[in-house]
C-alpha cells in the first residue's frame, strides 16, 4: 500500500530480512535502503524498479531478484548490521 498524490494504490509487496538462527541465537538483518537507494541512483540498470517518489519498489522478476540477492546479501551490503536476539538460560 502506497499514497501517492491522495491516490490509495494497493501492491502486492514483499519485505527482505536476512534471519538466521544458530545455538539459540536469532539474527535479523533489515535492507539498508540509504544503500539500495544510493546503487540504484547510481546504477538505475542494478534491478529492475520504479521510484514511487516516496521511495522504490523493486519491480524485477523473481529469478533476478533472487541473483540480486546472491550478489549483494547477507555477506554482502543489502542488509544492515544484525539484531541479536538470544533465548535465556531457563
């Protein structure tokens, strides 16, 4: 859902994480949108996407999101520092 210009238009959208859990550890990783936002203004061909002028909206195809992904998450620069989550000792 998105406002544009007091037009309401309701998108079917997805959000990114990384998580990954490992000896009672939960490890949450957010997209880095200053990141995203600042490849994509240097490189609009990056991924296919359209800037809402409140934001972007990554409009490419599954496969290419996916290969995008690969190149650039969780070791790479996508996704911001974790948030530590651990269970407790009881």
């Amino acid at each position: 859902l998105f406002v544009r210009k007091n037009i309401i238009f309701i998108t079917p959208a997805y959000y990114m994480h990384s998580i990954s859990f490992a000896d009672k550890t939960l490890k949450i990783q957010f997209v880095d949108n200053t990141w995203l936002d600042d490849l994509l203004v240097a490189n609009p061909n990056a991924i296919e996407h359209m800037n809402t002028g409140d934001g972007r909206i990554l409009t490419a195809k599954t496969n290419d999101i996916q290969q995008f992904l690969k190149k650039h998450g969780p070791k790479g620069e996508l996704f911001t520092d974790a948030i530590t989550l651990k269970k407790g000792l009881n």
